[in-house]
C-alpha cells in the first residue's frame, strides 16, 4: 500500500497527486471518510505507480545534466 499525505478542504471530490518530492497528497472533502480514501488510493494505485517512476525519471536524468 502506498504511504500518502491527506488535505482536507471544502471541495466536492477526491483528488490524487504526486508533488516532486515524491510525496502521494490525496485531496479530500471533509465527509469522506478514511475507508473510502484508502479504497480510492488502493484503486489508484497503477496511476500512482506511474507518476512516480515517471518523477524518478526526471530525477534521475536531472542529475546526470547537473541540475
């Protein structure tokens, strides 16, 4: 299962992100619920996956141009 950091906010949906630090932020409307969070991440978790071997990427190739 993938760690991630949860913000609460007057919003109506879930919402994923990966800041590029590596951190997974779900964005979350105060009424949901810490299951349902944990299903919607479990269910994202192919997304996840990619976006962060995707950082790594750019990481990686950062630094070998010296960035």
């Amino acid at each position: 299962m993938t760690e991630y950091k949860v913000v609460y906010s007057k919003r109506k949906t879930l919402a994923l992100s990966v800041d590029r630090t590596g951190v997974v932020i779900v964005r979350s409307p105060y009424f949901i619920s810490r299951r349902q969070i944990e299903s919607f991440v479990n269910s994202n978790e192919n997304w996840i996956s990619k976006k962060l071997e995707i950082l790594k990427d750019i990481n990686k190739k950062a630094d070998e141009e010296g960035y």
